[in-house]
C-alpha cells in the first residue's frame, strides 16, 4: 500500500477534485489517504467524510501548516511510499502512482 499525504486549510474548493482523481487510480496494492487538516472551517472534512462513505481509504488528522501537516500525516500513515500532494493539485492519470511506484 502506498500512502498519500494531503496538508490542508480550507480546502474545499479544490480537495473533491484531488480525492476524485485519487480514487480513479488504478494500483493494485492500494492507497490510505490521510488529510492533515490544520482547523479547516470551510466544510473540508465535510468531503473527507463523503470519500470515506464511497469506501476510498482516507482519514483526516490534526495537522498544520504546511510543513507540520506532512510531519503530522507522515506519522499517521503506514503505506510505503508516502506521497506528498497540495489539495489544489490534479492527477490527470488514472496510472500516475503505478508508474511512480514502478520506476
């Protein structure tokens, strides 16, 4: 399994598009996501909940900013890679972590 770490603050306007793309990812050993969230008041841990209920692997955690929040979802995983993506960030292809994973 691999892991994905999302540093955020009132992200909403933009983390449904990056869980979007990250669900669509075709890797068979799996992905955790975890949303290090640093006291967001915009309904962002609103979408976290919505991907937990559609079944992708994903939990927020108490993060900050930014560099504390990788700190923080670092820790917290226990996949091997660790990815480290912005919220605001797209993953265009369905194959993107199988290719990094394999190089």
């Amino acid at each position: 399994m691999i892991s994905v770490v999302i540093p955020a603050l009132n992200e909403r306007k933009y983390i449904d598009g990056l869980l979007a793309d990250i669900a669509r990812q075709d890797l068979p050993e799996g992905i955790e996501v975890i949303v290090s969230d640093a006291g967001s008041t915009d309904g962002t841990l609103d979408v976290v909940r919505v991907y937990q209920a559609k079944g992708l692997n994903i939990r927020a955690v108490k993060g900050g900013l930014p560099a504390a929040g990788r700190n923080r979802g670092s820790e917290a995983s226990s996949g091997d890679p660790i990815f480290f993506i912005d919220a605001d960030m797209s993953i265009p292809d369905k194959d993107f972590f199988k290719k990094a994973v394999d190089y």
